[in-house]
C-alpha cells in the first residue's frame, strides 16, 4: 500500500483493519490479533515533498483560471500557497466564515467527503438545491446544535480550529470572489456547488503542473509542465517553507498551519501581533516577486482580467511595493 498512498493513510487502514481483528478475537473467531506489534509506517518509504515557488504557484493558478473554473479556481490556487490551510478548509469555505475587517478566515467546518457524500458541520450538503440559495443567510453551526455531529464536523485537531489572515493583495482577490456570486460556497463551481477532490484533482489540478504532451493531448497546443507530481497538500509544505525561509519563528508557523508545538514550548511559547504582520509582510512580499518574475504578456494577461493590478504595473510599483506595505499598512496599527 506504501506505493499508492501516503503513510498517513496506511496507518489509518492498517488500525481498522486491526481492529476488526481485535473484535475478531474478543468473539473467540481467531486466537489471537495478528496485527499486534507490527510497524506500518518505514523510512525507505518515505517521499521527498516539493516545494513551488511564488511565481510558479501564480502562474499555476493563473492555469487554473483559464481550464475552465475562472476566478474560483485562480483564488483556490493562491490560497493553497497563501493560507497553507488544508484542502477541506478551503472548499468548505462558506460567506458567513469569512471575517471583512481583520481579513482573515474562520477555519471551524471543514468539507468532508465520506462514501460519496459531502458533510459541512456534520451535516451532509445537498448539493440539489445549493443553486437555490442565492442571499439567503446561513446561520453558523455550534457545537450545541450540531449534538452527536460534533466529532465529524470539527477539524482535523483542536489546534486546527483558528483564523488564518490573509495577505492585504490575496484579500482582494478573495473579496472580488465572495462578490462576484450568490452562492454560500465561496469556492465553488460555477453552479454553486462544492468542488470535490478527486474530480479536481484529475480534471484540473494535474493538468496544470504536469503539463500534456503529444501522445496524450487532445488539444494541438503542448503545455509545459509547471512543476510535475505536484500535490495540492504540498502547496500547505511550500507556505510553511516560504515562511522558514523568511525567519518566521516556529511557534507563529504551526499556529497558522493549525498545529500544536510540541514539548516544553507549548507551554512558554505564543504568537505576537509582531510575528502576525511579519508573516503578512513576508507574505505580501513574496507576492511582489511572483508577479516581478512574470513574462511581459503574462502581465498584460493578468492585467486583463484582474484592472486593479493595472497601477501596480503601469506605476512600476513591483519592487518598492514591499516597503511601502510595512510602512503603511494597516496591519500596522
């Protein structure tokens, strides 16, 4: 199983089915539980993740844009790389979870897919009638409403559960999104509905930073690769390695990724408002360069569909943008 899946994912096969063996046992079916003592887990195993760069994870999104998922599918791409939030944590993304004035999103619902089926707080989605519900307001699932859906609804860990900001330029992109439709998903299908994973993954995901090539293309165009086998997850490894790079302190790193630390600095270990705006400045930063490192006509591209960017462009803005966002920002007050 090493081969197909990710150690993670071994291990949580392997407990079931040694739990099953253990019932097996206790029933007097086997004498013992075969599984006992067994280690599923091995270093030779184990993959060396990627890590993108700023301008490949933009010029990664800017493909998703154009397969056919437009806005939602740029934004999805940045967040991936700005946020280091998981998967569930940003499809699940709903309006009401999204905070206007620090900028930042409420990470407590993450989407959940279970045997086909999508859960949002414990509750399965009916994606009928997600078309249907234009403005009407959603009313935030508690943990005493949601009664014995607790455990399904929640995040992956206690500390998972937290509000990731957003950096002021990725902010204003996620805005245009929230406003440009109706639906309670903000990042959705063009029909309202939740993306899913594994359609995602293979229809839009794979494209992108694989590439075609001639045998198996249908399009008479070739696309390069942007950076093969890249996994979405590994966008969540290239934010905390960008934020290594940038001195971010550990503490302040695992808080964003929604982890605990471990050991004694769980205990004398916390994040400042300092190390918040220094993640967002490092952030913003990182930003600037990707769109530096840009191609004359992919400019023009991303001027087209997104005019604000027209200023920072024309103005020649590029490379004093950094300094005059930790000036004056007001992340800084």
């Amino acid at each position: 199983m090493h081969e197909d899946y990710a150690d993670s994912s071994v291990a949580s096969i392997f407990s079931l089915f040694s739990t099953i063996l253990g019932a097996a046992v206790k029933a007097r079916k086997i004498p013992a539980n075969p599984c006992a003592g067994i280690r599923v887990t091995s270093g030779e195993f184990e993959i060396e993740n990627l890590v993108a760069t700023p301008v490949q994870a933009l010029r990664a999104s800017m493909r998703l844009y154009e397969s056919g998922l437009g806005l939602a599918g740029f934004v999805l791409g940045l967040l991936d790389f700005y946020t280091g939030s998981r998967w569930g944590e940003l499809v699940g993304q709903q309006r009401h979870e999204y905070d206007s004035e620090a900028r930042a999103i409420q990470i407590r619902e993450p989407l959940k897919e279970i045997g086909g089926h999508l859960f949002k707080g414990g509750r399965r989605v009916d994606t009928s009638r997600l078309a249907d519900l234009g403005r009407q307001p959603t009313r935030p699932v508690t943990l005493r409403r949601q009664g014995g859906r607790a455990k399904k609804g929640r995040t992956k860990t206690p500390a998972g559960t937290r509000s990731v900001e957003l950096p002021p330029s990725i902010a204003v992109f996620y805005e245009e999104l929230i406003d440009s439709h109706s639906f309670t998903f903000v990042l959705c299908s063009a029909e309202g509905a939740p993306l899913r994973r594994s359609n995602f993954r293979n229809r839009y995901w794979r494209p992108v930073w694989d590439g075609s090539d001639a045998e198996h293309t249908r399009s008479a165009e070739l696309v390069q690769p942007t950076l093969p086998t890249f996994t979405f997850h590994e966008g969540r490894h290239s934010h905390s390695t960008w934020l290594a790079e940038d001195g971010i302190p550990e503490v302040a790193r695992r808080a964003r990724l929604g982890q605990k630390m471990k050991g004694i600095a769980r205990v004398y270990d916390h994040v400042t408002p300092l190390m918040r705006r220094q993640i967002l400045q490092a952030l913003e930063t990182r930003w600037i360069g990707s769109l530096v490192a840009l191609t004359p006509s992919e400019r023009t591209k991303l001027g087209e569909w997104f005019p604000h960017l027209h200023a920072t462009f024309r103005d020649g803005q590029l490379e004093t943008a950094p300094r005059a966002i930790a000036i004056s920002s007001p992340l800084n007050d």
